[in-house]
C-alpha cells in the first residue's frame, strides 16, 4: 500500500462501527505509516505535510501554521545548505525579478476568474509575500471549481479542491469557510 492509501484506510477505520478496525485503525497502520515516512526525504515529507496534513486542517487555526513552518523548513533543507537556512538566505530569494513576477500569475489568475464570477474568496494564510501560498477560501468549493475549470484550471485525481492552472502547471487549493 501507498503512503496515501494507508492514510486514507486509517481514516475510513478510525470511524468504523467495528472495534478490531478501530483497534487498526489506532494501532497497526500508524506502525505501518511510521516505517514509510521513516524513508521518505525531507522534500517528499514536506510535500505529504502539505498535501495530507495541512489540506485537512483548519486553516485559521495554529497547526496550520505549523504545519507550513514545517514544510518550508523542510523544504528549505534540500534546497539550500543549512547555514544558508540559518541567516534565512535561500534560493528562491535569488530569483531573477522576472521569475519572481511570473510566480504568482496562477494567483492571479484564479483571483480574476473569481472576481469576474462574482465569488468571494481568501487568499489564505495571510503573509508578506502574497505568492507564498496557493489556498483559497471560498462559500462553495464546487462552484469556485467550476468557475475555475472554465478559466483554463483543470482538476487533479489526488485531491477534489486542487486545481493545476493550465498556461503555469501550477496548483491551487480551494477550502470552503464552513463557519
């Protein structure tokens, strides 16, 4: 099984009526997970926390933040040597001004369809550099998919609310404001 199949099956079991899978579910496949994750690289493990972790996390609550921090650090690791982490130097910060310009135009993108659509949204978490995340918060997730896949988005198998923009190959998140 996959890393993501394993954490799809402690979910569907965490929840079951049956003991002995809820026995499973909080015992065997966290033993299971804990010796995949153990192999996996710093930027593969960034990527699972960004992807399995933070996507189902309240996004206004403190672990989400953690969970970021972590996987920039992690992130930070395999991209830079880590006294370049230290003086928080890194390689993204020595981007041509073009590259920098070009990193957001999926952002942007996405923010005019949506305006035009007439769909509030979020650019979500709040920080300095704007382009630092992809997470939209939106009323509906289904409708600002839809709005977004006849913008030129189109949806990923891995995830519902994850869209790639089709001219940049980049993602976006889309989680709905459930309050």
């Amino acid at each position: 099984m996959t890393i993501q199949q394993l954490i799809q099956e402690q979910r569907t079991r965490i929840h079951s009526a049956n003991p002995a899978e809820r026995f499973a579910a909080a015992l065997l496949i966290p033993a299971a997970l804990s010796k995949r994750l153990h192999l996996l690289g710093d930027s593969q493990l960034a990527q699972l926390l960004e992807d399995e972790v933070w996507s189902n996390l309240n996004l206004l609550a403190p672990e989400s933040t953690i969970c970021l921090a972590a996987a920039d650090r992690l992130r930070g690791h395999v991209n830079g040597s880590p006294e370049r982490k230290r003086f928080g130097i890194r390689r993204r910060a020595r981007r041509s001004w073009t590259s920098g310009r070009d990193e957001g135009e999926h952002l942007l993108h996405a923010e005019s369809a949506l305006y035009h659509a007439g769909i509030p949204h979020l650019l979500l978490p709040f920080r300095r550099n704007k382009f630092a995340s992809n997470a939209f918060m939106v009323p509906s997730v289904l409708e600002a998919k839809d709005c977004l896949c006849r913008a030129g988005f189109r949806e990923t198998p891995r995830s519902l609310a994850l869209l790639i923009d089709i001219q940049t190959g980049r993602s976006i998140r889309l989680y709905e404001d459930r309050t």
